[in-house]
C-alpha cells in the first residue's frame, strides 16, 4: 500500500511542475489559475428573470393565502407580509438553527 501511495505522489507531483493550464476568468490577475473556477453556463438576464419569476410566484401564492385568511387587512400590511416572505425565502436553509 505505501508503493502505491508514493507511486500516487511521484505521479502527482511530476504533473504540478508542466505549464499552468490558464483558465479563462474575469479576475485580476488574469494568468493566474484558479483551481474550481467555472463560468455561468446562463447569461445574467434568463437568471434574473428566473428569480423575478420566482418571487412573482411566492408574492402571487402569499397575496392568495392573505386573501383567503386575512380579507380585512390594510394594504400596508398585506405589503409588509409580502416583504417578510420574500427576504425569509432567500435565506438559507440553516440561518434559523441554533
């Protein structure tokens, strides 16, 4: 098992001393590499539209259940539910666990 660990290391190492593979990185400075470095594979205006779709969706199904729940509420704090649901959507997951 150490034959193939060092075999393992020889090889490794033997392939960190060729040329840099540049990767192409809108970063300064541009020649260096980063190691998990990896482009959008979406343009910025379909992702942004998908997350505009997405909090019209949970702002269309939140306005819904104060509807049917809550009829008698001000316009302003139907807005403020709104406003709560969305920012407690983008959260992650685990901000809540102590």
């Amino acid at each position: 098992m150490a034959a193939s660990t060092t075999q393992y290391l020889r090889t490794s190492m033997s392939n960190t001393t060729g040329p840099l593979m540049i990767t192409n990185h809108p970063y300064y400075p541009l020649d260096v590499e980063i190691a998990s470095y990896l482009a959008n594979e979406y343009s910025v205006p379909f992702l942004l539209g998908v997350f505009f779709s997405l909090c019209a969706g949970i702002v269309a199904f939140t306005r819904g259940w104060v509807r049917n729940f809550h009829p008698g509420l001000p316009g302003r704090e139907k807005a403020a539910i709104w406003w709560f649901v969305i920012c407690m959507s983008t959260l992650p997951p685990n901000f809540l666990d102590v």
